[in-house]
C-alpha cells in the first residue's frame, strides 16, 4: 500500500494513470498528452509498473502500456476505511477544536494575576462499581495511574495518600515534556469523602495555579455517585491554557475512571464465580 501510494503521489504519474483508465496508450502518446519528455514518460512509468499499477504489452516497436484497476481498488478500500475511522472519531477531533476556542476566550480573560481565583467547577458521574472499589481507584497508586491521565499522556507519577498531610503528586509525561502537580490531602474518610489540593507547576516548578479538590462517593443501588468539586486558586496569566482545559479534561478522565472500574468490578465477579465453582 504504501508503494502504491508513493508511485501516485507525484502529480506526473497521477496524470499518467488517469489517462490510462481511459483505455491503453503508448509511451510516446503519454509523453506528448502530459508534456513530458519520452525519457521521462518512460521512468515514470517503470515506477508505476514496480508499484503494480500498470502492466507494459510490447507489440512489435512499440510500448503500450495499460492500468491494473485492482491495487487502485485496494488503495480505495484503505481510504475508505481511513475515512470511516476519522468519522468514527469525529468527536475527538471536537474535543480538540473547544479547547483551542476555550484557550483564546482564556487568553482575552487573562489581563492579571489571580484573574481566575475562586472560579469553581462540578462534576458528577454514576458509576457502576461498590464505593470501595471506586474508593481504590482514587487512593491506591497503580489504579489511580490507570485513569487519571487523558488522550496522549501517560502517567509517570500519581500518589494520593489517603490521610491528613498525605502527599498529592500528579505527572504526565508525552513526547513534548513533563506536566507536574503537587499537593497535599487535607481529608481521607473512607470509603466517602476525599479533600485534596494540587498545584500545576510551571516549567520553573512554580505555581500556575491551584485546585482545591472535594471529592464525594454516595453509595446507590446501581453502584456509586461521584461527585468532584473544584476551586481554583493562585492563578497566573500564563495558566490561561490549562484553565482551559479543565472542563474537557476532567471529563476525559472521569471517562477512564468509568471504564475503569467498570471492567475491574466484571474481572472481580469473574474470578469469585470460578473459584465458586471449582
């Protein structure tokens, strides 16, 4: 495929097959309907004869060359699964298209120091896990790792200690470099409530801005209610693009974490009911 693709990505040997679909030609007749040289005509067409698109019949003196229609039905079957896939994944590419909207209307907003304090957000979700699992998800590390991180990051370091004065560390990393939070937990009463504080810090491991956490997990008969209150503090001007990306971010995560405990709850049922059984 990736020959095919390469042989009709130079303008001239496009314009070569598409004067072949019409019917056979010749070298010579090629080189005058594309303005080419015969020379040229001719190596091109032995790049598009090795890539399979194009079969050569000598008859006699002369040259005729004709298309073969199935790697161009190949190569139309993969863009066509390429355009299924993008389409399929529309909402991703919206995703990123409100956050670049929310970055410039947070930029406009961002004249001063603090010009974001006290802005606050909430988020709930239902989710179809015990408050004790979900409770794991949060406090024990290795779990904690597997969700907080959105689309393109991976986790390097996530800690939540679950006590007064426990540790709060949160670090992406992806190709462009390190996306570092700090903090500390203010209250751990399990299996129910959660207050913590992170501050992202800059390049220069200063503060952007800080969040100021409260996380609840109500149990209900489906499985468990989270709600996550947010207040932020302490910002720069410079924090404008992670402010704006709160909202989508959290969603994403809160995502994860659904999915998350979803397929740990259905692992966990599994393994009780085989040991039953055996």
């Amino acid at each position: 495929m990736e020959r095919i693709a390469s042989a009709l990505g130079d303008g001239a040997r496009w314009r070569i097959v598409e004067l072949l679909v019409e019917r056979p030609r010749s070298v010579g007749e090629l080189a005058e309907l594309t303005g080419l040289r015969q020379p040229q005509t001719t190596k091109h067409l032995q790049t598009l004869a090795r890539a399979g698109l194009v079969t050569v019949f000598p008859l006699g003196q002369r040259r005729v060359y004709a298309v073969e229609t199935a790697p161009l039905a190949a190569l139309e079957r993969r863009l066509r699964e390429l355009v299924e896939t993008a389409e399929a994944h529309a909402g991703e590419r919206d995703v990123i298209a409100r956050y670049r909207a929310a970055i410039e209307a947070e930029a406009a907003a961002a004249d001063r120091e603090r010009w974001a304090d006290g802005r606050t957000f909430s988020f709930e979700r239902a989710l179809p896990a015990p408050r004790d699992l979900v409770w794991r998800h949060w406090t024990d590390a290795d779990l904690l790792a597997s969700w907080w991180a959105p689309p393109s990051l991976t986790v390097s370091e996530c800690v939540l200690e679950a006590r007064p004065g426990g540790r709060a560390v949160l670090e992406y990393r992806d190709a462009e470099g390190r996306y570092r939070s700090e903090g500390r937990v203010h209250t751990a009463a399990e299996p129910e409530h959660l207050v913590f504080d992170l501050s992202v810090l800059d390049p220069a491991d200063a503060v952007s801005f800080t969040g100021h956490y409260d996380l609840s997990l109500a149990e209900v008969p489906d499985g468990t209610r989270l709600r996550l209150d947010l207040r932020i503090t302490d910002t720069t001007v410079e924090a404008a693009p992670h402010i704006a990306g709160i909202g989508t971010g959290w969603e994403q995560v809160l995502d994860n974490l659904a999915a998350s405990v979803g397929t740990a709850r259905t692992t966990t049922k599994g393994t009780t009911h085989t040991r039953a059984k055996g």
